[in-house]
C-alpha cells in the first residue's frame, strides 16, 4: 500500500520532467554544498595552481599563460567580482561555487543525451545517477577542471 502510493508519486513527478530536473539539481547542490569543506583551503594542488592563474588573469598579468588557460580564464571572470584585498580563502569559495554551478549545469545536458537512448523516465533516473555519482561530487568541489571538460565535452555529442 505505502510502496504503491510512493512509485504513483515518484512517477508523477517524473513525468513533469522540468520539476524532476529541477529536484535532482536541488538534491545535487545540497550533496555539494553539505560536503563542502568551506573551513578548508583547497585541498588539491592543481586547484590552488588554477586559483593563482585566475587571480593574475583577473589582474591583467598574463605573464603565466599556458595551453591549460580555459579554466583559469573563465574562473577570472568571477574573481573579478571581489576586492583587491581578498584572500586565499575568498577565492578558494568563488572557485569552489563556481566548480559546483559548472557540475549543476551539466544536469539538463546529460538529461539530453540520454533521452536519445531511453525514455523519459530513465533519462531522469540517469540525470540523477550522475548527478548523485561520488568522483564527480568530489571533483566539483575540489574546483579543478574536471568539470568544465564533461560540461564541455558532453555539449560535443548534443551539438
């Protein structure tokens, strides 16, 4: 009886495919930001070498630029946006939300993708299953560049 009423639910909300996307976005930032360190610095090496790119790149000082500019670039845009007197830790928070807002993204995309194999209902269901994956919960907020390259990569099966 309870487990019947819970699968009726369920399918309702899946039918709305706008409302389930939009849940498993919810529940995929809460994952996020629930296994935050935001006390922490970054904790990887290659992020805090992409936060010092970024905040040269937002400085103007291009005097580092490699063939690995794309992430540092576009996190400069956002670094812009805080004073010049910021610290590490300030830049480490925009990267990481940043890094979560590139993963979040990725949701409808992903949802895209598998809708040309299944149907709806699963389409949703591997939307959540990527959404919900733990390398990539640890990789967005890490804020390295793992999550610009699926975003950008799984654009180039949808296009």
């Amino acid at each position: 009886m309870i487990i019947n009423s819970i699968e009726k639910g369920l399918e309702k909300i899946v039918e709305r495919k706008f409302l389930a996307l939009f849940l498993v976005a919810i529940l995929g930032i809460g994952l996020r930001v629930y296994f935050m360190p935001w006390e922490y610095p970054t904790n990887s090496p290659d992020a805090f070498v992409f936060m010092n790119e970024a905040i040269n790149y937002s400085k103007g000082n291009f005097e580092q630029f490699n063939v690995r500019f794309i992430w540092p670039m576009f996190l400069s845009i956002f670094f812009q946006f805080s004073d010049d007197n910021s610290n590490l830790m300030t830049y480490t928070t925009i990267m990481r939300i940043v890094s979560i807002g590139v993963s979040i993204i990725t949701i409808p995309v992903i949802y895209v993708i598998a809708k040309k194999f299944v149907s709806h209902k699963w389409a949703v269901i591997c939307a959540a299953i990527f959404t919900l994956e733990a390398n990539l919960v640890e990789n967005s907020i890490f804020g390295i560049t793992e999550t610009i390259f699926i975003l950008v990569g799984l654009l180039g099966f949808v296009v």
